[in-house]
C-alpha cells in the first residue's frame, strides 16, 4: 500500500494531471480502492464524504482503458467502455469534470448526460463516440431508447451514491440499464452510507465484491463540529443571523425538506439583505447550475438547497451547514453535514430543531450512535427585519414586535366600529310562534257563500259550482260588463 499519488503506479499523462491538480498524499478510501480496482474486482466502498471517493475510482478506470486509446476520428473506434451512475444532475456534472481533468492529457473521450437539457447536443456528442460516459439513469434510458448509446462494449460500471439512487426510486431504471450491459464486467459501488437495499443491490449484480470500509458506515466526519440548537419556527432565521454573526461565517449550505419552504427561505433571507441563491427541483437547469456556480465563486454568501445538493457536491473551503428543517431521512443529515469539513478541512453543522422534531432527532442519534443534546441560543440581535402578519401580531420596520390593538389599548373589549349602523325594524309577525291551522276547516269564502240565502229560482236539487278564489277579479268584472 502506498501513501503518495507520486509513489502509484499511474501512467505519465494520468500521473502528470494528477500532479496539476495538486494531489500528493491519497485519503483512506484512495489508498485501499486504487489497488484493487487496478486488478479489476468488483468492489463496494463506503467512505464518509468528502474523502476524495470520485479519483479513488476515476483515476484506476482511465489507467485500464489506456490500452483502448486512440486517435481516430471514427465513432466505432471509440465505444463507451466505463459508464458512470450518479442520481442528481449537479453531481453528475461535477463527475464529468473531474474525470475529464484527469483525462485530459490522454486521448481517451469523456461526456455527462442529464435531464432538464436538450438532448441534440448530448445526442451529436454521443455519435462522436465516447470511452466514459457520465450519467443520470433517466437520461440514459432516453438516449438507449432511441439508439443514441450502444452499451454492449461496457466493461467497467460505476454506481456513486447509489443509495440515494435507490432513495429515490431508481432502482427499475437501474435494473433496466444493467440489462443492457455484457455479463461480463467490472462493478464499482461506492457510497457513504450502505443500507440493506444497497446490500441486497450488492449481492444482485455484484461478483465476489471486496468490501473496503475505512469507516464506520454512517459515521460523520471527525473534521466536522455538530451542534443542536432548540428553536420554534418563527425563531429559526433569527438563530441563522445570530450563528453567522457570532462565528464570523461568510458563506453556508442552508438544507430545507421542500421545495416550497426553500423558495420562501431564500426570498426571506435576501430581503434581510443576504446574498442569497436557491436550489431545488423545480428550477430549471440552467439556473440550478448558474446558482451552484456564483456559489462557487463567492458571489452568493447563502446556499438555501434541497436534498438535490446533499449528495456529492464538492464545493472547497465551505465553513458551515444549517439544518433549517431536521431531514426526514436520518442518512440525509449524514450527507448534508458532509457539505462542509472536506479534505480534512474543519468544519460547522448547525441543526435548528423545534419541539415536533423529537422524533426525527432520535433518529439521526441512532444512526450516528452518538448522544445528541440541544442547547439554547443566546440572541444578541433583534429579530430579522421585515414585515410579518399572521393576523395576530405585527412587526414595525425596525423589526420590533407590536403588541396587538387590543393589548396596546389595554382594553379587552372588541374594538369599536367608526360609524353606528341604523337599527332595522322588525315585524312583530315573525315574532309570534307557529300556529297550526284548523284541520279541514273550509276556506273563508265558502263558508261566507253558505251564510248568504239561497237566490230565488233556483231548484235545490241543484248544485251550485265551488268557488274558488279569484285570481285576476278586475278582468272578470270587465268580461261580464262586456257581455
């Protein structure tokens, strides 16, 4: 085993982009993965994130398709040999540029595909022909489905945070891409996090594996200082400001559970006067990438984000992470912390938690095996500014809470009305309780014919026609006048 990249037996063009990129002593995971993925096993590897896990199996692929370089301008000489697997599309950029850094003095091809783009330009680079392909499984189907990628000269399959793969539902898309591929052939797992799916997922399309642990599954980093805080919802942007004010943080990874509450936290934080970015699935994927971007370069300070970053994103020199919202998932906080503390660099993970949250907490102390103790946060500064009303309190300008109108007043009656409205009158008819009318008591008009003597003239034998009431009386006055 060996300590230094200088000391590895890598070819001069892999060796030299290695040396450009600055890479002298190798992580944990690099040290013990390199070696054996060079004899070409199967391997499953489970590193804390942030170990370097992408050149642990870039660097060993490229060494071996060395022997399939060449520079020919024909497609059929250059069929995708190595295929990459990754779940988000911010990931699965991230891959292809290291992978193509690392290439980058040999003639071998490299190129991502991942939805949210147009598929012509991935579709004509694709027909070009590519030794390494980077993927998302979505994508991919689509590009197999209509005969873009020919996958039946694969001989190394790579799945990075498969576990999130699985999260997600990947795992028929998956099955159907493994299909696709030669029986025959080099498989690499590697993840952070090993559940009994990816066990199980493992023993499927994996032969003889070797398993390289060089922590304890699920265990956080040691670089990283976690701290618990207890606060409601409404007192969770407040302990945002006091914690980057009293570490003296520049920039952080903000982690919500929705969508919904990331466009709203962003919106809030930016009008507190933050540089302030969003992330999440419903953006396009332009400005996902244009957002991860001016992340990178420091021209946003805030990185309020999904799960969608809490897998893989390598972003250097990051001082913190919040936990907005405590993840549903106890193996999210374990990827989300691991945003910050890289490469060996220290780091801060602050999780806000509020009362409903007891549970998800007891998960995440079950999952790292450690013993979690909240604390309280002192607040310095007033609350945030900007106006909040929920119909029971307000908020003034300078951000101090108003008393309701009835408190200010001290008055506990209802406030009173500026005009009086006129009284209505009421008809003393609908006061009087229901009367139930004489049962077949005859109407008023027959009984008022019966009273009257009989006309003269008239047989008794004969019947005089019922009256009825009259509903148009003048009318029938006028006829009988006209007659």
């Amino acid at each position: 085993m060996t300590s230094s990249f200088s000391n590895l037996s890598l070819a001069e063009p892999l060796a030299r982009a290695v040396a450009e990129m600055g890479y002298e002593s190798m992580t944990p995971i690099q040290e013990q993965a390199i070696p054996v993925v060079l004899t070409g096993k199967d391997v499953m590897g489970a590193a804390q994130t942030g170990t370097g896990k992408t050149a642990a199996f870039s660097l060993p692929l490229l060494q071996r398709l060395l022997k399939h370089e060449n520079s020919s301008t024909s497609p059929a000489r250059h069929p995708v040999r190595a295929l990459v697997l990754l779940p988000t599309r911010e990931l699965a950029d991230q891959v292809a540029q290291q992978v193509a850094m690392y290439a980058k003095y040999t003639k071998l091809r490299s190129m991502v595909v991942f939805g949210g783009m147009d598929m012509k330009p991935q579709t004509l680079e694709l027909k070009k022909g590519v030794e390494v392909l980077v993927a998302t499984p979505g994508r991919l189907l689509d590009h197999i489905e209509a005969k873009n990628a020919v996958l039946n000269q694969v001989e190394y399959v790579v799945l990075d945070e498969a576990d999130r793969m699985l999260d997600i539902g990947f795992l028929p898309d998956l099955q159907r891409i493994l299909s696709y591929l030669p029986k025959q052939r080099t498989t690499l797992l590697f993840s952070a996090t090993f559940s009994p799916e990816i066990k199980r997922l493992a023993g499927s399309y994996l032969q003889d594996p070797i398993t390289i642990e060089v922590a304890r599954p699920n265990e956080t980093a040691s670089t990283v200082e976690q701290r618990f805080y207890s606060a409601n919802d409404d007192d969770k942007r407040r302990a945002i400001h006091q914690v980057l004010k009293t570490r003296g943080l520049k920039q952080a990874f903000i982690f919500v559970n929705s969508k919904l509450g990331c466009a709203r936290l962003a919106r809030s934080l930016e009008r507190e006067g933050l540089k302030t970015a969003a992330l999440h699935g419903d953006k396009s994927q332009d400005e996902r990438l244009k957002a991860l971007d001016a992340f990178k370069q420091g021209e946003v300070d805030l990185l309020v984000c999904t799960d969608v970053a809490a897998r893989g994103l390598d972003i250097k020199d990051v001082p913190a992470v919040f936990n907005f919202d405590v993840p549903f998932n106890a193996e999210d906080y374990v990827h989300r912390i691991g945003r910050t503390g890289r490469a060996g660099a220290s780091g801060l993970a602050v999780t806000l938690v509020s009362n409903s949250d007891a549970r998800l907490v007891a998960d995440i102390e079950k999952l790292i095996k450690k013993k979690i103790d909240l604390e309280a946060l002192e607040y310095e500064e007033d609350r945030p500014r900007g106006r909040i009303n929920d119909g029971q309190r307000a908020w003034r300008e300078d951000g101090q809470r108003e008393a309701p109108r009835r408190e200010r007043s001290g008055d506990s009656r209802e406030p009173r009305s500026s005009y009086r409205t006129a009284p209505v009158a009421r008809d003393p008819f609908f006061d009087k309780p229901y009367e139930v009318p004489a049962i077949d008591a005859a109407p008023h008009w027959e009984s008022a014919a019966k009273a009257q003597p009989a006309r003269s003239g008239i047989s008794a034998n004969i019947k005089p026609k019922r009256k009825v009431a009259a509903l148009f009386k003048a009318e029938e006055q006028s006829e009988t006048s006209s007659q």
